[in-house]
C-alpha cells in the first residue's frame, strides 16, 4: 500500500507551483517523460485558474 498522506501533500505543494515554476521544471527535465509529466502538471494548473476565471464570470 502507497504512503496516501505523502502523496496528498505532494499534491498540495504542487497545486502552489506558479507558471514559471512550471516552464523551469519542463526545461530543466532529464528525458521526454519527466518533461511530459511537468508539462501535464502545467496544464491542470492553467485549467484550474481558468475555471476559476469562467467560474467567477471574470472572463
């Protein structure tokens, strides 16, 4: 069985990532997988702020 407390404390200090911190993390990735993770990473994170935008009929 997987630590769950781990992981979702991972989950939460990723949720905190900024753009830029995102684009380092693809640009500094060793291979095409860890650059595919953080690129994923990046785009839950932009889905996020944008729904919150539609969400607060900002956009």
């Amino acid at each position: 069985m997987c630590d769950v407390q781990k992981y979702m404390d991972m989950y939460k200090e990723i949720k905190n990532l900024q753009p830029e911190d995102t684009l380092q993390l693809v640009m500094e990735s060793e291979n095409k997988d860890e650059k595919a993770f953080f690129e994923m990473v990046g785009n839950f994170l932009l889905q996020q702020k944008q729904k919150e935008v539609v969400e607060r009929k900002l956009f």
